[in-house]
C-alpha cells in the first residue's frame, strides 16, 4: 500500500531504532554506488538511503538517477556520516519511474532563476522553489485562518464580469464571438447581443465591488482569488494573471481599515516564521548570497529574517499624502536628482522609487500613506471634507513598495453619482452597486492586497515571476 509511506521531514525527528519504515521520492544524487540522497518535498532536507555493496543487482543500481523516482523500504539507523541525524539503511528498492540523466535539464549545479522559468514545470524540484511555494501555501492558510479568527464570511466573486472596478481599461475580454465573422452594428461597432452574455464581459481586474455588495449585508467579508491586468508591463513587479485578497468592512472608517490591514499582515508573517522556519533560513541564506554579488550601495541593510521581525515589532509608520510629498521634495534625492522621476509638487501620482525612499531611507519601517489627492485615485473612494483629498491608504513596504492599497467607500450616493459622472464611470452599468447607497447604506472601506507582492516580500525574491507557479506575462503563456 502506498499511503503507509512516511514522509522525509517527519522520519528525520524521529530517534533511530532499527525501526523500518517505507519512503517514496526522488533521487537528488547518487554517488559511490551507494549512497542515495532521496527527496519527497516535504522538506529540503534528503534522506541518505544506504544501499550496501553486493545487496542490490547492478542493472537496478544503474537506474538510479537524478529525479528517477522510488520506493524504498528499509531500517531507520543512526547516521555515521556528517551533516544528518539519520540515514535509511535499504532492504527493498523499488524504481517507480525512470529519469533519463542525459535528458533531464536539472543536474545537481546551480542553475540561474532566469533558466529554471523556461522549465517552470520543473522547478518545484529545486530546493528555492519547493521552499517558496511552502512559503506561499503557509501565507495563503494563514490568511483564511485570520480572516475566519475574525469571524469574516469568504466570498467568492465572479472571474468574468461586466464591469471595470478600476476603470483602468486594461481588461482580457471574454467572448464566444467568432474571430473571423464578427457580428457588428449598423455604426461598425461589434454586436455583443451575439456573444454568450449578451453584452461584452471581460476577466476581472477586482472582486471589490462584489465585495461591497456582501459587506453591506453580512458585515465582514474577503475575498481571496485570481485577477487579471491586460497591462503590457515586462517587469520585475507586474503579472497578468495574479491572486488577490480583498477583505470589505461594513461599519469600518478609514483608521479601523488601516489598523486591520497592519494586524493582518503581521498575523501572516508571524504564522509562516512560526511554521517554516527550515524554508526561510535556507531562502535567507540565498538571499545573502545573491546580494554578494551587487555593490554595496544595491545591498539590502537588513537580512531577510531580520527585515520579518523589523516588520513584526515595529508600529506602521502613518503619514498622510500631503506630508510625504513635503518630506520627498526637501529630500536630498530629490535635491541632488537622485530619482528618475522628479517631485514636481502636490497632486503626482508617487512612484515605486519614492515609496521605498520613504520606507526604507527616511522612517526605516514600514508606512502607511492616508488622505490621497482625488484626481489620482478611483471613483469609489471616499471624499473628504477638505474636497481635495479622498480617504485612500497604501502601505509601503521595504525593497517592495506598496504592498496594501485602499480606501473608506464613498458611502454617500449624490457624492458617489457625482464622482462617477467627473470620472466618466457610467452609473447605469453599475445600478446594482449604487443599490448598497439606497438601501440602508453605511460607512464601510476595505483594502486589496496582492498575494505575490507579500510573498516576494516574505521569500526574498527579486522577481514577482518567481512565487506564482506559473506566470502569466507578455507573450507568455506557457506550461
């Protein structure tokens, strides 16, 4: 039977006994003949199967190659070698499928991140790989155990809609249309009334909206799920298809917001160095390494685990807009030109460099930026009092930028009809939306959060390609 294997991670806490037990994986090395270094995933740390001299025939021995996959059954004994605890000394060695070594693409050498994304479908086999996709899969339990600790309801939003929460127009467009006939209007425009919703649909870029619509009757809601960008960016930090968490708050002000959002990512953080401690090390210890070989000036000032505990025992720093943009126009960056993008006063849009300029050279932790001018920021956000500003946050992170972005909603349905009319948002597309604002409506506000920006963030990858699976950019798609 297969499920009476046991897995690497747990045999190697256990004492040695001379007890036997059975475990399945993949070969990593096998050298002299007799020593197998076997790994299941479970941890990056192999088991050693002793496989004696003269016990197992030489045509099975010459299938044991890097990645062939077995079953071993044998006797769990104290480890003579350096470096591990316990080894596993064969009795039975199974095959249970073959790996070609002149074949396979991953040989027991380093490999560049740039040439394990050619072979996404292989990579998980890599020790930073397995660790990141732990680490993804900690935060994302985590982040379901915090939500339902607070009593919140999971919504699940729909994947193809027919609005633009963002109003950015950057949208994948869902159709049943044949490309090569096109039903159109008299005036050339295409006729949706033929296509399978009967109108033009497209891929979300956000559940907010639906979001809204269950806060405003269940009280405390997240989302938790895929979002697309049609947005051409080939960087470091952007993805076309990427995961998003998006709690909504009835009865929430824009300070509740941003204290929930603080507690929420110290609460994922603490959880994954609570329970992958092995994973963190080891992606701390490549971090170091890869920054060795930047100039000083590039070089993080705080390791990986050390920037984790700044993060968890440090209070956010909050500023508003206004305040920032003081602090970054009288900046010595900004005096000597050090930024690509100049401070040209109020009402910009900040970029990725002064956020980080904030976070990482001014306050040295973490900031939450309140009270955004309202001609950058999207319809839906509260006004404030002043009629300039609207009542957004983001959070900056260090070596990342913004990491949470948000707002109070404009909760008030003249002040919503109004803005969505400046804004050229058609208010007859979103009657149901501007429903929650006739029908008992209350100050309500809620953030998003992007899953592989806090995981680049925890793992210490430089590239947002590098903690999802399998990204989805321009001109690529594939695995």
């Amino acid at each position: 039977m297969f499920n009476k294997r046991i897995k690497i991670k747990e045999l190697l806490q256990q004492e040695p006994q001379e007890q036997e037990v059975t475990v399945m994986g993949w070969v990593r090395t096998f050298r002299n003949n007799q020593f197998i270094a076997l790994n299941d995933g479970s941890t990056n740390t192999n088991l050693q199967i002793v496989a004696e001299l003269g016990q197992f025939e030489e045509s099975l021995l010459k299938r044991i190659t890097t990645s062939a996959s077995l079953k071993v059954t044998g006797t769990l004994v104290p480890s003579l070698g350096k470096g591990q605890k316990v080894e596993l000394k064969a009795r039975v060695i199974e095959i249970l499928g073959d790996s070609d070594p002149e074949k396979y693409p991953l040989q027991p050498k380093k490999h560049s991140l740039e040439f394990l994304r050619e072979i996404a479908h292989l990579r998980f086999r890599t020790n930073t790989f397995a660790s990141v996709f732990r680490v993804r899969h900690a935060l994302a339990f985590a982040i379901h155990k915090f939500f339902n600790e607070k009593g919140f309801v999971y919504i699940h939003t729909p994947i193809i809609t027919a609005s633009d929460a963002e109003g950015a127009g950057e949208m994948f467009r869902v159709t049943t249309l044949p490309f090569d006939n096109t039903p159109r209007n008299e005036d050339g425009s295409v006729d949706f009334k033929e296509d399978f919703f009967g109108k033009s649909t497209n891929l979300t870029v956000s559940g907010q909206l639906e979001g809204e619509l269950a806060a405003t009757a269940l009280g405390e809601i997240y989302t938790f799920g895929p979002t697309f960008r049609a947005e051409n960016s080939n960087t470091t930090r952007h993805l076309a298809e990427f995961w998003m968490i998006e709690p909504e708050m009835a009865f929430y002000d824009l300070e509740d917001n941003a204290n929930l959002a603080e507690a929420f990512i110290k609460y994922i953080i603490k959880y994954v160095m609570d329970h992958n401690a092995e994973d963190l090390d080891f992606l701390a210890k490549r971090l170091a390494d890869e920054e060795k070989q930047l100039p000083q000036d590039k070089r993080s000032e705080m390791g990986l685990i050390e920037k984790l505990e700044f993060v968890l025992n440090n209070q956010f720093e909050r500023l508003t807009y206004t305040e920032a943009i003081d602090i970054l126009a009288n900046s010595n960056y900004n005096k000597k030109k050090k930024f690509q993008y100049p401070i040209t006063g109020w009402g910009m849009d900040l970029q990725s460099e002064h956020e980080r300029y904030l976070v990482e050279k001014h306050f040295k932790k973490p900031v939450i930026l309140m009270n955004y001018p309202a001609q950058i920021k999207a319809f839906y956000m509260r006004m404030n009092d002043d009629g300039k500003t609207v009542a957004a946050m983001d959070i900056l992170a260090p070596g990342i930028g913004e990491i949470v972005g948000g707002s109070q909603r404009e909760e008030r349905l003249d002040v919503l009809l109004k803005k969505m009319k400046d804004m050229n948002v058609p208010d007859e597309e979103l009657w149901w939306y501007l429903d929650t604002r006739r029908f008992g409506t209350v100050p309500h506000a809620g953030f998003g959060l992007g899953f592989e920006r806090m995981i680049q963030f925890v793992t210490g990858m430089n590239n947002i390609r590098d903690v999802i699976p399998f990204p989805r950019t321009p001109k690529n798609a594939e695995f």
